[in-house]
C-alpha cells in the first residue's frame, strides 16, 4: 500500500470519532430528558453529570478532527 492511501484511509478512520460523538451527544441529552421527566426532583442533582457527559462527547470528536487533520497535514 502506498504511504499517501495509507494516510487518507487513516484520516478517514480516525474521522469516525466525529460522528460517534454526535451520535453520543444525542443519547446523553436524550437520557437526561427522559429521567427529568420521570423524576423532576433529581434532574438537578443530575445536570453536572450531563454537562460532564456533554463535554467528554465533544471533546472525542475533536480529538477524531485533530487526528485526522494531523494524519492528512502533518509530516
């Protein structure tokens, strides 16, 4: 395999991470509304929990974005 398809197949991969991250997004904000709803009490208690979970799913996507750019760019 020559060293130029082995970085775009590589990118390619490590883009992945991005819409993984969308995908866990939408699951943490999802399961954060359905406990609200069945226990409004706790949803405060819980909304640390759900900006952790924001952040830590955002974040794997700019890692995924940061890879794939240093694998297309980089030396």
């Amino acid at each position: 395999m020559e060293p130029e398809a082995a970085k775009l197949i590589g990118a390619g991969i490590a883009a992945v991470a991005m819409a993984g991250a969308g995908v866990g997004i939408g699951n943490i904000f999802g399961s954060y509304l359905q406990g609200a709803l069945r226990n409004p009490a706790a949803a405060d208690s819980q909304r640390t929990n759900l900006f952790i979970g924001f952040a830590l799913a955002e974040a794997t996507g700019l890692f995924g974005l940061l890879i794939s750019f240093i694998l297309l760019f980089g030396v």
